[in-house]
C-alpha cells in the first residue's frame, strides 16, 4: 500500500538512495511506490521534467504536499510522517550537527559529480583539467576533516540514524561506486564507522545499480 506516495527514482543516485534509506529507518518503505527514471542533464526525461522543472530525481509526489524536491526537503517530510525528530533532532546542537552532516554529504556528492563530468562524461577535448582538481581537493578535504570528528568515531551506528548519518554513509557509498578518490587509506576511522554503517538494513536493501545515461553529442 502506497499511501499515495510514488518516489521517482534513479538507483545510481545518491541523492534519491538517501531518500530510500531514509524511507527504510523510518519503516516507510513499504508505503511508498518507488519508480525507476534515467535522468541526466544531456538526457530529458519527460514525466520526471513534469513533476519537478529541474528534471532531476528524486521527487516524492504526496497527495498532501504535490511533488516535493530535492533530497533535503523529501527528508523533511519524510522525518515528519514517520515521526517528527527521529532523524533531524529537532533543537539544540543535536539538530545542527545532523544538518552539517547532511550538508557536507551533499556536497561530496556535488564535488564527486563536477569531478565525473571533468573525467568520464564530458568529450575529452571540452574536459578542464584543473577543476578536475579543485574537484578533487575538495573529496580529500573533507575526508580529512570527518576524520578528525571524535564524534563520528563515537556514534552508535546500531540505534536511531540521524539524517546527516544517512546522508554521509549513501555519500561515501557512491563515491565507491563510482570509484573516485577514496577514503579508505585516508580516514581509517572514517571508513571502520562507514563499514559499520553499511551492515544496516536500510544499507543492504538499497544498492547502487547502473550507469549514467547521457544523451546528445559523444
């Protein structure tokens, strides 16, 4: 039973797997109709473009709020129907170091993008070597700093996720899929929590599947 909730989907998305594992802590995940699209800046998708005017997934279409977009506002509604507060605290400093976390994900993600577009996607002959770079410093930063956070050492990966867990490991999981510089002899504490983090349920039922397919011009 939907509950009249369909989620378009990408399964080599980061953006839309933080959703769906978000879905899954909150046990919403059968409640949900999960629709695979392929999008890309270079390839239109139709009913995605009409349910968000950026084309992009994920979109999670409500009967009580219309096509919500992007990831951080679908959380939010998400947190909210499956229980206000489990995973974005609601005050205090607990709140704001969950949606640092989240922020910092996203942009790993943004970074390991722009990165990709610079080193696979783009024709070789249009490709900038040097934001390639700048792209890639900022990977290797932000490793850097998560591997100083004692807390992140500390969390209990076991109890109730917070957003910014959730974000951080759908994060550090796409970046390995789509092998772009890695975390794993840079932050070994880092990468003991994100293993952890991994033998999660909502981790387990979400893989990463497919490529990216862009459309015009090769």
């Amino acid at each position: 039973m939907s509950d009249g909730l369909t989620l378009l989907y990408q399964s080599h998305s980061p953006y839309a797997r933080k959703v769906l594992v978000s879905a899954h802590e909150l046990g919403l995940a059968d409640r949900i109709d999960v629709v695979h699209h392929e999008t890309s800046p270079t390839n239109r998708n139709d009913p995605v473009f009409a349910a968000n005017p950026l084309g992009k997934v994920p979109v999670l279409l409500t009967p009580d709020a219309g096509a919500l977009f992007d990831s951080v506002v679908i959380c939010d509604y998400l947190d909210r129907l499956g229980g206000l507060g489990r995973l974005i605290p609601g005050e205090g400093p607990a709140r704001y170091e969950a949606l640092r976390l989240q922020a910092l994900a996203q942009g790993l993600c943004d970074a390991g993008i722009a990165l990709r577009w610079e080193t696979v996607r783009r024709p070789e002959a249009l490709r900038y070597p040097p934001l390639a770079h700048g792209q890639a410093m900022k990977l290797l930063e932000a490793y850097e700093h998560l591997e100083a956070q004692a807390e992140l050492g500390a969390q209990v990966t076991s109890g109730q996720a917070t957003i910014g867990q959730i974000a951080l490991a759908t994060a550090l999981a796409w970046l390995e899929f789509r092998d772009l510089p890695g975390f794993r002899k840079r932050a070994p504490r880092l990468t003991a929590w994100y293993d952890d983090f991994c033998q999660r349920p909502s981790m387990r039922a979400t893989p990463y599947d497919g490529e990216t397919q862009d459309g015009g011009p090769q």
